[in-house]
C-alpha cells in the first residue's frame, strides 16, 4: 500500500458561527479552505506554506453542518489517496493539525489526540457512504437529523457519522435527555372502616 510523503498533511477547521469566515462557508469551502491556509502561513504554524499549498490543490474531504460549528476536513499533498482502500484501518491516515476560528480565538495546534480521532472519522466516513464513494462527504445535523446510511462498506449498517462532536465544547449535538420517569403510583387506598357495633342488649 502507498504510504503519504512526508508534506502530506490534514486540517480539521473548526469554525464558529460567530466567526468572519462562517457567512457563506457551507456553499463555498474552498474560500474556507484559502483562508485556513493563509492562517497557517501567517501565523507559522507547523510550517505551512500557503502559495504551494494551493498550489496542490486542497482534498476537501468532511463537511459537517451543527447549530454552533462548522467543521470541515481537508488534506494537502496527499497524492497517495484512494477512496477505494480509506477505509481500511491504517490506510488513510495523516499528520495533522486542528484550526480554530471563533469571534475571539482563531488558532492552530498539533494535537494529536484530536487528529486521531479525526482519522478515525474520516476513515468511518468512507465506510459509511459505501463502495464508489468519493468525497467530500456533508451531512447536516443543525436540525438535529442523523443521517443513515444502509449501505456501509462493512457488514453491518448503523447510523452515519463523519467528522462526530470531539466534544460538547466543539459544537457536538446535545445527548438525548433521558426519558422521564414514569409517575409514582398512587397509595393503595386504605380499607373501609369497619361496621359499628351493634348496641348491647337492654338489662332485664
């Protein structure tokens, strides 16, 4: 199996609704795609060059729509990509790094622990499309709907999940409230009071 070059890299953006670059980002990822990369250039994370990078023509591979986030996931330079081996375990995966754009925040790290999980994720994504699916792949769950897929690459059909909430800080969907608890039943009613006594007998 063909191993990635040592450039290829994958970006996981997670970008706010309340960030300049969320008005339009669902339709055009692209531009999102430009502006994650001019970050990584001007801010010099994980020595990122912007103009080569679009030059190779960014691999936009997950779109997720949630209520308070956008994520997305692209790669670069991964000329060894197939859709038809991503996923196999092992087969898909990359070093990466996590964007984050807010009002406030916009930053970049290595976190290895969250890139995992993306890998893992993007690999389910393949899986779950089925057999001569190519990405990108866009699921929207702002309306709190969860895509099923019945044809997944493995045996056994579940629900479809691609880029999943890493956690609830990240715009994850809300865990289903448990149901209530039924009404406790009412106390058994008490007895009927018995009869009263019969009045004794007069004296003779």
């Amino acid at each position: 199996m063909p191993q990635p070059s040592s450039t290829a890299k994958r970006v996981f953006v997670l970008l706010n609704r309340h960030s300049r670059h969320y008005p339009g980002a669902w339709d055009d990822p692209e531009s999102l795609m430009r502006n994650t990369l001019a970050f990584l250039h001007e801010k010099g994370i994980a020595g990122f060059d912007t103009s080569s990078a679009l030059n190779a023509k960014p691999r936009l591979l997950v779109k997720e729509n949630w209520v308070l986030f956008l994520h997305a996931v692209f790669d670069i330079f991964n000329d060894t990509y197939d859709p038809a081996t991503a996923h196999l375990p092992g087969a898909n995966d990359l070093p990466g790094i996590m964007v984050e754009f807010s009002r406030r925040r916009e930053s970049g790290n290595t976190n290895r622990a969250v890139m995992n999980k993306v890998n893992d994720e993007v690999r389910k994504a393949h899986d779950m499309k089925g057999f001569g699916s190519e990405p990108p792949f866009a699921a929207d769950y702002s309306d709190g709907k969860h895509p099923t897929c019945w044809r997944p690459r493995s045996s056994k059909p579940r629900a479809s999940s691609t880029v999943p909430a890493l956690d609830p800080a990240l715009g994850s969907a809300p865990a289903p409230a448990p149901a209530p608890a039924p009404p406790p039943a009412p106390p058994p009613a008490p007895p009927p009071a018995p009869p009263p006594a019969p009045p004794p007998d007069p004296a003779p």
